[in-house]
C-alpha cells in the first residue's frame, strides 16, 4: 500500500486529555437535580447561576461553571497540552490524515454518484469528517471518552477519534500489523460517519434487540471500508498481501475472537471474526456501496 502522495484529510490534535476530560455534571444528573429540588429550586438555583456568570463574584465564575458543566458556556475548551499528540507521533497522525484524505475521495464521489443504499431520504452532498487525535482521553459531542475505547466515530459531532499508540496494539496485541490494516481501521470510522449521513444509523429491524442492530451497523461499516480498498485499489497500489493485512484485522476484532469464544451471541454488538472478514470482503470485491446493505437481510445470512 502507497499512501504517501495521497492529500491528507481534516486533522485535529487534542492533545493529552488525561483523566480530567469531561469533568462536570450530564444531563442525566441535572435532571437528576431537578427532581431532587423541584421546579421552584431549580429556577432559584438558575437565577443564582446567572448571577454567578454575569457579575462573577470574587472571581467564582471558572470555578463553578468548571466544576458543574466542564467549563463557562462560551469559551473554547481545550485538553491539556492540546497539540502536542503528533509532536510524539508525526508518522501515525500524517498516515491517519492521509488515510481519511482518501475515505474522502471515495465517498465524495459516491455520493455525487448516488451510489448508495437508500433508507427513505436524499443524502446529499457528502460532508468531510475530520479526524482528532489524542492520548489518554478527549471531551467528544458524545462526551468524554478515553483510550480504552479504540478508535470511534461520535455522530453527535460528526468526526473521527483516534490515540495513535492504537497501531502498537493492533500489532502487539491484536496480532494485526500492516499499513493496511491501519487504514481498515480508519475506513471502518469513515464507514460510520456514511451511515449517519444517509440514516443508516436510524434504521430498526422488526423484533430484533439493540445488540443485534449493532451487528447489522458495525458490519455495514466493514463493508463500506471494503468499498473504500477497491475504489483505492489501483492509487493506492493494494495488493494481496494488503488485502490479508486488513482481512486479518477483521478477524481480529470480531466478538468471538475478542472474547475467545466464551461470550453468548446474543452479546455480540459487532459481528463475528467470520462475518467481519466477509462483509469487508463484499465490499472490497464489488466497490459499491449498494452491496452494503445489511438493513435488508436476513439474520442468518449477514
């Protein structure tokens, strides 16, 4: 794989976030709240805040906006030590830019095209995610997440995440080396943020739990990565030996794999290693989008 003349992507660096991203309070706890004080205490407590954020008595203001809401509405947040993740990493961020700068390319002109599956409205132009990367953990538009999670695709704000050192785990850990296989990676994010433009993530299977939605979802999103690799194959000089680096990952982060066979299906949220290669694969040999709709099949044949 040559992805070295390829335009890179949107890049954002967040920086080192560290457990002190998204300290304050959710909307969960302040409706919490509200129901411990009622409405009257609630307003009160409004008009206390007020107060509070447009005099700042002594200096309280980033104190308590900071303690309950992660921060004074208005001002830009940042993590701790934002931009200094590619400093550490300039290979891994200059590849993952790349990486999208291509997803871009490919999706751009599907959907010129209209090559898409269609869940009952017009997805229209094609919208450029960005991608941020960080280390330790960052406040998303789905809140604050850590390195623990992986790579992922927050649809509330519509970018990708990644903590580069990710690659030393897919090698170490996974077993799943390659550049290749890194880009699936990547490809896979991208394949999210598709669905959320063309409502995929909308859509619901009659009878079917929320675990078996996820399935459905996430191997979408194998094989719309599928139809990134055929569309590149040629620029991006994919061979064979790429193709089994990205096959390889798949399996590797396929349910049964991940929890070595001793989780019950009903469990799985993202496909087995089978399902996972195969999907990509349906993908990476067709080129087309359309291909991809697993909305539309049966249970027993995704």
């Amino acid at each position: 794989m040559r992805i070295e003349n390829q335009d890179p992507g949107n890049l954002r660096d967040r920086g080192r976030g560290g457990g002190a991203v998204g300290a304050g309070l959710g909307a969960g706890a302040l409706f919490a709240i509200v129901r411990r004080i009622g409405i009257r205490g609630t307003l009160i407590a409004i008009v206390v805040l007020a107060g509070i954020y447009f005099f700042n008595p002594f200096g309280l203001r980033d104190a308590v906006f900071g303690a309950l809401f992660g921060g004074v509405p208005g001002q830009t947040q940042t993590t701790e030590g934002a931009g200094n993740v590619c400093d550490t990493h300039a290979q891994a961020c200059d590849f993952s830019a790349r990486v999208l700068g291509s997803t871009n390319d490919v999706w751009n002109a599907q959907f010129a095209q209209n090559r898409l599956p269609n869940y009952g409205g017009s997805a229209g132009a094609y919208q450029e995610p960005t991608i941020n990367v960080f280390s330790g953990g960052v406040q998303t538009g789905c809140g604050p997440a850590s390195s623990d999670v992986g790579p992922f695709y927050c649809p509330a704000d519509r970018e990708l995440y990644i903590d580069p050192t990710f690659y030393d785990v897919m090698e170490s850990r996974l077993r799943a080396p390659g550049d290749f296989a890194q880009a699936y990676v990547i490809a896979h994010e991208a394949g999210h943020h598709v669905q959320n433009l063309i409502g995929a993530t909308q859509m619901q299977v009659r009878g079917e739990t929320q675990n078996q939605t996820s399935v459905r979802v996430e191997l979408q999103a194998d094989c719309f990565a599928g139809v990134w690799g055929h569309q590149e194959r040629a620029d991006l000089q994919i061979t064979d030996d790429d193709l089994r680096e990205a096959l390889n990952a798949a399996h590797a982060i396929g349910d049964d794999t991940l929890t070595q066979g001793r989780a019950d299906s009903s469990q799985f949220t993202h496909g087995t290693s089978e399902q996972r290669m195969r999907w990509f694969r349906r993908g990476f040999d067709s080129g087309d989008p359309r291909q991809c709709d697993t909305f539309n099949v049966a249970a027993n044949q995704l």
